[in-house]
C-alpha cells in the first residue's frame, strides 16, 4: 500500500500534526477539568455522608460531561444495593425480573432519573426500614427521602457549578477539621492572604433541653436531639432562625428556606426508639421541647465565632459572624 504521508508536501504534513496535537490537547484538558471536580466528591461524602446513610446511600459519583467537562449528574451510590427484585406484570400477571439502578439526580433536569427502576424502590426500602407500614405513614417516608437526597443533589450541583465559573467550592466550609471552641473575641489572621472567600463556625450550640424536659415527655437525661454548630449553619439562610437538628433519627426543622417561614417541626416523625414513642404520646411537647432549642441556637448563633477563609481554603483570621 502506498504510503499517504509520503505523498504530502511540508505544509500538508504540519497542518495534520497540528490538528492532532490541538485534539491531543483537548483531551488532556477534558482530563484535567474532570480531576478539578474530585473536591467536590470528596466534600459531599464528608459533609453528608451520615445524612446519606440515614436515606439508604454511602457516597456519590459525579458523571455524565458537558461541552466543558462539567459533571451533569449526581449518582447517589446505596449502602446496600437492591440489585435485582421481582416485580409483578399488571398486564401479564406475573412476576418478571427487575434491575435496580442506583438512583441518579440530573443537575441539567432538576430531578431523579430512571424514578420506576431506582428512585421508588430505594424509597420503599426507606420507608420499611423506619416501619413506615401505614400508608400515610409509609408516603411521608417516602416524599422525605426525596426531599433530602434532592437538597443534598442540588447542593452538589451548585458546587459544580461554582467550581466551573472559578469560584470556591461551597462546602468547603464545612469539611475542614473540627475546631475547639475557644474565647469569643476576634483573632487575628495567621495564615493565608487574601479577601474571605468562606467561613465555618466554630463549636457547637448549647443543648438546652434539660434531664427535666426530656422526662416530661418520658424520655431519659440522654435522650435529646444531637444539636452541632454544623446543623446550624449547613443552610444559612436558616442559621439565623437556629438551623436543624437531628433527633430520634428525624431532622428537626427550625425553618424552611424554600417556603421562607419558621416551621420548628420535624420532616418525618422520629423512627428511632424511644423518642418514636415519645412522639406518638407527647407530639405537641416534644415539638415544643424542639422550638426551645431552635431559639437557643439561633441565640447562640448571633455571636458565634467563625474562622474565615480564602479561596485556597486557607484561614486567614476568625471573628464574629460568617463570610464577611
């Protein structure tokens, strides 16, 4: 066969390896962009993991690439997956074999894919796993574990989102280290330069709900919400209304930043014993008992202390307040 390069002059021959190296390149580049976005695998699995596991999921995979590398999907990966299951035909009558697919949010579509052979199955599975047996019971179950993975799938692509235009990844503010609390009084900066890119607080609110409180509702001294610093800020739009906690299992809301108003009630009832038996014989104290620690934080909160950082994540001084 004849050899075609032979046939090309100089010219010819520059200009097709030059189209190869400019392909090369962008395939290199693809590479690099993709490598960009590990942080923010890293950080969702940090900053939600135990959420997730509460939901049946362990970590998430970004896939799926834009034009310019941009991961498009979150794929939440479950603790235990359901693999293959049976299901009944209704035209047919009979049962056929099912693949379960690990369930996917699009941050193009805003939604779950693939709901039939993913989403409801994982939702069921949740919803049986807390005894959600009633059918109201077992549809709230299922509409919190939509709810949740969706703030936690929105999050992630706002993240990417962020990371794409240059700007520091959000949730970076809350996977550093933990700090111990230490004196309320400004510190100066001690390391990093630059303007304060984000800030994480530091320390935990004060858990108000007393051994006394938790009795009235029969519950023992340690059974109270786990309250965090974390749970305050982790949404900042509600920190300043005390943020959320977890308690018997279940979030306890403070406020609801889609609807903008305080709603101090739990997402789901609580499916840890004993607190789910004390919310079925004292739902209004225990709620109440909930409002009194929502307040405490947002208390707690107005003079918390906050390390700041720069976009390279690095602190450059703490104060009163968040991102200044």
């Amino acid at each position: 066969m004849k050899n075609i390069l032979s046939s090309l002059n100089e010219s010819e021959k520059k200009r097709i390896l030059e189209m190869h190296y400019r392909a090369s390149g962008r395939h290199y580049l693809n590479e690099a962009v993709n490598a960009d976005y590990n942080v923010i695998k890293t950080s969702m699995d940090a900053t939600y993991g135990e959420t997730m596991k509460t939901y049946l999921m362990s970590t998430v995979t970004l896939q799926g690439q834009d034009e310019s590398g941009k991961p498009t999907q979150i794929k939440f990966n479950p603790t235990n997956p359901l693999g293959t299951i049976k299901r009944k035909n209704q035209i047919m009558g009979t049962d056929v074999d099912v693949d379960v697919l690990d369930p996917v949010y699009s941050c193009v579509d805003i939604v779950f894919l693939e709901r039939v052979n993913s989403v409801f199955e994982y939702q069921k599975a949740y919803a049986s796993s807390i005894g959600a047996t009633g059918q109201m019971e077992a549809a709230t179950a299922r509409s919190t574990w939509e709810i949740e993975l969706k703030k936690i799938g929105a999050a992630g692509c706002k993240a990417i989102s962020d990371l794409s235009k240059g700007l520091p990844n959000p949730l970076i503010k809350v996977t550093t280290s933990p700090v111990i609390p230490q004196e309320k009084k400004p510190l100066p900066a001690t390391k990093g330069t630059g303007s304060v890119a984000s800030s994480k607080v530091i320390g935990d609110p004060p858990n108000v709900i007393t051994a006394g409180d938790l009795k009235t509702i029969g519950l023992p001294s340690d059974g109270g919400p786990a309250v965090t610093g974390d749970g305050v800020e982790q949404q900042l739009s509600s920190a300043p209304y005390g943020g959320y906690f977890y308690w018997g299992g279940a979030r306890f809301e403070c406020y609801d930043p889609y609807k903008g108003a305080l709603v101090y009630n739990f997402t789901s009832p609580p499916y840890n014993e004993p607190q789910k038996s004390a919310y079925t014989a004292y739902k209004t104290q225990m709620v109440a008992l909930g409002k009194k620690q929502c307040l405490a934080n947002a208390t707690w909160y107005k003079t918390a202390q906050h390390i700041y950082y720069d976009k390279e994540g690095k602190e450059i001084g703490r104060g009163v307040g968040p991102k200044k």
